[in-house]
C-alpha cells in the first residue's frame, strides 16, 4: 500500500520543522522496510529542499494550494486526502511504525485508536469541549446545522494513522467536512482544538452517514488498529526525565538523558506516537539522531540543520556535545 506524509507550515511554508522532519525520516526508513515505499506531500518549494538532503523518502508529491495564514494545519493534511486516488496508509509525521499494520479488508477504513480527549484523558472536559461541543454548537446556533447528529463521541479516532481502502468514500467524507470549515475559517481558525473537530469528528461523523459498512463498524467498536493508545509522554524537568508509556501504561522514571535513551524501547511498541510536544523533547530527538547516524550517517543531519535548522530545543547540538 501506499505510505503518505504531508506537511505544510501554513505561516511558514517553506519551513519543515527539523524536530518532526527527523521523526518523519526514522518513520519513513521503516515503512519502506515494511510497505515497500513512503511518500512526501507538500508545496513545491518545500518538495524542492528536501530532494537535495537525500533523504529515504521513495516519492515526493507537490500539492500546491492557497491555505491561508493562520489556517489549521489540519486544513492541508486533509486536502492531501482528498488527492488519494488508490488504497493508503497515512501517517502522521510524528508517528513510527515498529511492524506492519494489522490486516485490513477491502473497503474498509480504520484508524490508530481511540481520541485521546475520547480515552486517557477523559478527565479533560475543558478539552473535549472546546475540541468538539463549543464548535458544534457555535455552527448550529449561526448556521443551523446539527452537526452533533451521527458524531458518536466515544467512536471519534484519533487520525495519527489511517488505513483506507475506500479512497472515494474517505474522499467524499473529507470534503463534506472541508465544506464546513470554509463555512466560518475565522471561527474555526481562532483555536487550534477546532481543528480536532474538523478533521477527526466530521470526518468520522460524515463515514457513519455516507457508509454502511463504517456504521456498522462503529457500532461493534470494530474502527481501531489498535484497542489502546500507542503514545508516549515524555516529562522532562530538573534534569529528570519520565516517559509515560500509555501502550502499556506504565511510566518509567529517568534520572539522566543518557539512561533514558539506552534503557527505555520504544521499538518494543506496535508504533509509537511521539504526542503534542513529546516531540520535541530530548530523549525523543536523541532516539531519532542515534537512528538516522546509524542508518543513514551524520551528514544527512547536518544537510537538515543547515536548511531548517536544529529544532526547538537544539537537541542535535546538545547529542554532537554528548555522544560525538
């Protein structure tokens, strides 16, 4: 099957982050292992940068459409759906899979698991409100729209990972769900967790509507690669580092960068979702440094920092200072 990332810095598009550019490669290195290929979606700009850096992506695609600055990143992930002409895979490009996906039929769509607003932090309420009731409810009292019909709150996925085997159908239910985000973008734009709702509860909601087979799938809870998060949560503070492994719930305590990358493996996950801004922690770009120096050689690393930069945190400089 077809591998799809797509990215684009909808206030800076002509900038990848080097943080999540580095997760994506280690992601890429394993789904051409297991899938034979990995595809890039962005701009013609950014595609343009990242064929000089040598990189294992298989295939670059160019979608060049005018998002708006200050537009949800989510905006163009979906457009990049709406391109998909034959079966696909999408990962997002903070997600790495360890093994192949579980087995899908023909005509079937699944998703990583469960939202997290959804499963593990169910206790947010503030965070399952503004994601989901606050912008349903904005749009039926403007519009009139009932857009909280056929959401099936506790069947939303999260989108980390997609296997579709009905393009057309996944299609039709993004573009529904783009309809409503053009409706009012100023609104949608105003706070990032709209965004949840566009992407991840439309899409779904429009599936439950549009197919028979997603209905019934939703009903028997039968929508998930996976029954559980494949997340980790990294806490660095005080020189201490924890990573939270929602997979197998447990939470494992580190007292320096260097035991938390040579004692915990996340490679012993199905996959493993790098969550919000585990990202961009230490132990996470120390994982993907070591991976990419040993599949790939140093200077790759370099290439990156020399276009894009050495991330948030400037991690590689601080693993060159440790380990080279």
């Amino acid at each position: 099957m077809k591998v799809v990332y797509s990215f684009l810095n909808v206030d800076y598009p002509e900038f990848v982050p080097a943080d999540e550019l580095r997760i994506a490669i280690v992601s890429a290195l394993n789904s051409n292992k297991f899938y034979g290929n990995s595809t890039f979606v962005s701009n013609s700009k950014v595609i343009d940068k990242l064929k000089k850096l040598n990189l294992p992506f298989t295939d670059y695609e160019a979608l060049d459409i005018d998002v708006k600055k200050g537009s949800l990143p989510y905006v163009y992930k979906m457009y990049a759906y709406t391109k998909q002409t034959t079966d696909f895979i999408n990962l997002d490009l903070d997600l790495i899979l360890n093994q192949p996906l579980p087995q899908v039929n023909t005509g079937d769509i699944k998703f990583v698991h469960r939202d997290h607003k959804i499963d593990w932090e169910m206790t947010q309420i503030s965070g399952l409100y503004r994601s989901y009731f606050k912008p349903a409810l904005f749009i039926n009292e403007k519009y009139g729209l009932d857009l909280l019909r056929n959401l099936r709150l506790f069947s939303i996925p999260n989108m980390g990972a997609i296997v579709c085997k009905d393009p057309d159908l996944f299609r039709e239910a993004t573009n529904k769900a783009l309809a409503v985000y053009f409706r009012d973008e100023q609104f949608f734009n105003s706070e990032l967790l709209h965004g949840c709702f566009i992407e991840q509860g439309l899409i779904h909601k429009y599936l439950f509507e549009l197919s028979d087979t997603y209905k019934s799938q939703v009903d028997q809870d039968t929508t998930f690669l996976f029954d559980r998060s494949i997340s980790i949560v990294i806490d660095e503070s005080l020189s201490k580092y924890t990573v939270n492994d929602l997979y197998n719930n447990f939470a494992h305590p580190f007292t320096s960068i260097e035991q938390a990358t040579s004692s915990y493996d996340y490679k012993k996950l199905p996959a493993v979702h790098f969550l919000g801004s585990t990202k961009y922690s230490e132990v996470t770009q120390f994982f993907m440094i070591r991976e990419i120096i040993d599949n790939l050689g140093i200077q790759v690393l370099e290439d990156i920092q020399s276009m894009f930069g050495t991330g948030i945190y400037d991690c590689y400089t601080k693993y060159k200072k440790l380990y080279l």
